[in-house]
C-alpha cells in the first residue's frame, strides 16, 4: 500500500466533496486582506462561492464601482491562491 501524506489525502477528500466551495470561500476570506488590501478587506461584508462564481458584497459605493473594474484581477488572484480555475465570474453586490 502507498503511503501519502495528510495533506495530499485531504486535498483529494475535498476536491471531490460537496464541501469544497465551503472551504474555498474560507480560504479566500482568510487571504482577503492579504489579496485586497486593508481598505478593500475592511468594507467587504461577505464573501460566497456558488458554482464557478465568485460573490462580493459590499455597502460603499465606490469600492464597488473599484471592484467591478477589477474583475478579472480578482479572479487571477483568487485563482492563485486556490490553485485552480475554480473562479470563472465575480459579482458584486
């Protein structure tokens, strides 16, 4: 029998598990910050995945009118920090 490591058995629990846009979300809002920037991280109220899209919601206008202009960096950041092509659309609400 081969032996593997936790890691890598757990990153194939997930990728096949009903819970893997669950943790992907978690992951995104722990990096958030980390991706955006203090400024964006403080005003975002919530961060969902559903699908293959990427929802980001917010109250202040203008960093929402800023996040739709930023679209496709959002997705190549998130993207990179997944390791995968999970993200295929950002909506902002």
């Amino acid at each position: 029998m081969g032996e593997i490591s936790l890691q890598d058995a757990m990153q194939q629990f997930f990728k096949n598990s009903k819970y893997k846009t669950y943790i992907q979300a978690i992951q995104i809002e722990e990096l958030w910050e980390q991706m955006m920037g203090k400024t964006v991280a403080k005003y975002t109220e919530k961060i969902q995945i559903i699908g293959q899209t990427l929802y980001i919601s917010t109250n202040v206008a203008p960093l929402k009118n800023e996040l739709l202009y930023q679209k496709d960096t959002i997705i190549q950041r998130v993207n990179e920090v997944l390791g995968d092509h999970t993200i295929k659309e950002v909506v902002i609400k």
